[in-house]
C-alpha cells in the first residue's frame, strides 16, 4: 500500500509470523491445529465421556464442520461489513493514486484555488 508520500507502508500484525494467519507460517500452524483438533476432540469423547468411536466420530465430524463453517461465514460477515476486503482495498487504492496523479498535474495557482474552494465549503 503507498500512502500519499509514496511510501510504502504495511499494516504489521503484532502476532509472530508463525501465528498470524496472514503469513505461510500462520497458515500452516493454523492448518496442522484444525487438523489435530477433531482427533482430540475424539479422543475425549471416547475415553472421558464414554461414546462410541462411530458415534463419536460422526458427531465430531459434523460438529468441527459445521463450527468451522459458521466462523468462516461470521468472519467474512465482518470483513464485508468493515469493507477489509481485498476489492475494496484495491479501489480504495486505486482511487487514492488517481487523486494523487491529478494533483500532481495541477499548477501552483489551481492548487490554491481548490485549498480555498474546500476551506470556504468547511465554513
């Protein structure tokens, strides 16, 4: 992302990259712990709570699916209604770079005129 400067600037994760979800290492630790979640949650069900390994299996099964389900959609919910979507952030870019060309295609006076115009529409 560039900022008005031409910069570049990043929005960093505070997560280690190993965490962040964002990152190849956060998707392969996030990937290796939904996988092993669903044996855990089998292994309790048989051992603790005494159900059949079938039963126990299918109920995991539909209960980690549909759980995993429905936190995708919330979070996708979210980022539609927070516009963090990849869409959004590329026109919201695009649109900003636009501005930036054009302004830097105006002369000093025009500058000025539209500094005037936007300070005497805030009045």
């Amino acid at each position: 992302m560039e900022n008005g400067d031409g910069e570049k600037s990043a929005s960093k994760s505070n997560l280690p990259f190993w965490l962040d979800p964002g990152t190849r290492g956060g998707a392969v630790v996030l990937g290796i712990i939904l996988f092993i979640v669903p044996f855990i949650g089998y292994a309790i069900a048989t051992s603790v709570f005494g159900i059949e390994g079938v039963d126990a299996g299918k109920w995991i099964g539909v209960g980690f699916t549909a759980a995993a389900t429905l936190v995708w959609v919330f979070t996708y919910i979210f980022r539609v209604a927070t516009k963090d979507m990849t869409y959004a952030k590329q026109l919201k870019d695009y649109e900003n770079a636009v501005i930036a060309k054009r302004l830097e295609e105006l002369d000093d006076d025009e500058i000025q005129a539209l500094v005037e115009e936007i300070e005497r529409d805030e009045f």
